[in-house]
C-alpha cells in the first residue's frame, strides 16, 4: 500500500515538483556548461538540491519535503541523460 501510494505521488506531480524538477535540471545544464565534467556537474546538482531542502528545514521560509528533493534530483539526473548521453 504504501509503495502504491509513493507511485500515484511520483506520477501526479505538482507545480512545486516540475519547479523543482526544472531547477534541477538548470543546476545540472549550466554547471555541465562551465565544466564540462559529468560527475561534477551531477555532483553540483544534488548537492544544491539537498541545500535548498536544509535552507527551508533551518530557515523556517519552506517546508522541507523529500518529493522536492526527489524531484530536484530527478531533474539533475535528466539534464546528465539528455545533455550527456
């Protein structure tokens, strides 16, 4: 049941989720355009992902939420697919 109930989550997404997904996918584009390395621009990618997350955990101005950071990662991983591959 619960494993259903992440998969309705993951294929319903929100506007907050295709921003998040898009701003991964920014992270992982413009930094793969001034390294031009892979490795480090996933590794950028993800790590502003989990920043913003801990920003609105800390700050208390967002609500920290792991479908954002899933979907921040998600957009990190399309950028390497389309861009790179």
């Amino acid at each position: 049941m619960i494993i259903f109930g992440a998969l309705v989550y993951l294929l319903t997404p929100s506007e907050d989720k295709i921003q998040h997904l898009a701003a991964g996918f920014g992270a992982f584009a413009s930094s793969y355009y001034l390294s031009h390395n892979p490795r480090i621009s996933i590794s950028i990618s993800f790590t502003i992902s989990a920043s913003k997350e801990i920003y609105d955990k800390y700050s208390g101005k967002g609500k920290p939420e792991i479908g954002d950071l899933l979907f921040s990662i998600l957009g990190g991983i399309l950028g390497y697919a389309i861009i790179v591959r």
